[in-house]
C-alpha cells in the first residue's frame, strides 16, 4: 500500500460509522501482537541491510512510545518501510485506521523491536 492509499483508507475509515468501544480487549492485543509478528522482523532485517542506523531507529521508536506518541511510532514505522521498499501487511494499516487498537499496536511493535534489536546478533560474511 503506498502513503497515498493509506491516506486515502485511512480517510475512508474515518468517515465510516464510529463502532462503539471494544470492551474486551484480549483479541485486540492477541491481533496486534500476530500483525506485529508478521512485520517487524523482516523489516528490521531489511533496513539494516540498506545500512540504516538501527541503534538511532531503535532509540528513536522508544522515545516515541516512551512518551505515548503511539501515532507517531506507527506513522514512522511507515515511513521506515516506505524508505527501504518494504511492504506491510494490509492488517497493519487496518489497525491503524482505528483509534482504540494504535496504542495496543504500538505496544505489539516497540516490544518486537526491542527484542529482535537484544537478541539478534549481525553476522558478516567475508569472501
């Protein structure tokens, strides 16, 4: 989906009738932890590869959820994707869209990262 689609779903969304407050949660942290699982791995793997600064990217996201500005880790997870050609799943923009599941989403996609950003170790091969 291209920053011009989004737009225009998100816009689309909006118009729509507002759905009342979604009382149970679970399934809305269960569907944000799955979406998150499916994109922040291979993303992460995809900037490092185009020699992004991952250390400023990951400090970066953490200020942003740090300090609750949980549309703007969302919107900056978009433009990283867009930066390095990377497709996100429709499932993410269609949380997005919802105003009660982007901090749930936020919190799926900064836990992700941080683990992925502790625990994988770079490994250059030399030929």
């Amino acid at each position: 989906m291209t920053t011009n689609e989004f737009v225009e779903f998100l816009l689309h969304m909006k118009r729509e009738e507002k759905k009342p407050k979604t009382k149970d949660k679970d399934p809305i942290v269960e569907m944000a932890q799955l979406v998150s699982g499916s994109f922040v791995f291979p993303l992460y793997g995809t900037l490092w590869q185009y020699h992004f600064g991952m250390d400023a990217i990951t400090n970066h996201l953490e200020s942003l959820h740090d300090s609750e500005n949980h549309y703007g880790l969302v919107y900056f997870i978009i433009i990283l994707a867009d930066a390095a050609g990377y497709t996100l799943p429709r499932s993410f923009y269609e949380m997005t869209a919802i105003d009660e599941h982007v901090p749930i989403l936020s919190s799926a996609i900064i836990e992700d990262w941080l683990d992925y950003d502790a625990t994988s170790e770079v490994v250059e091969i030399e030929y």
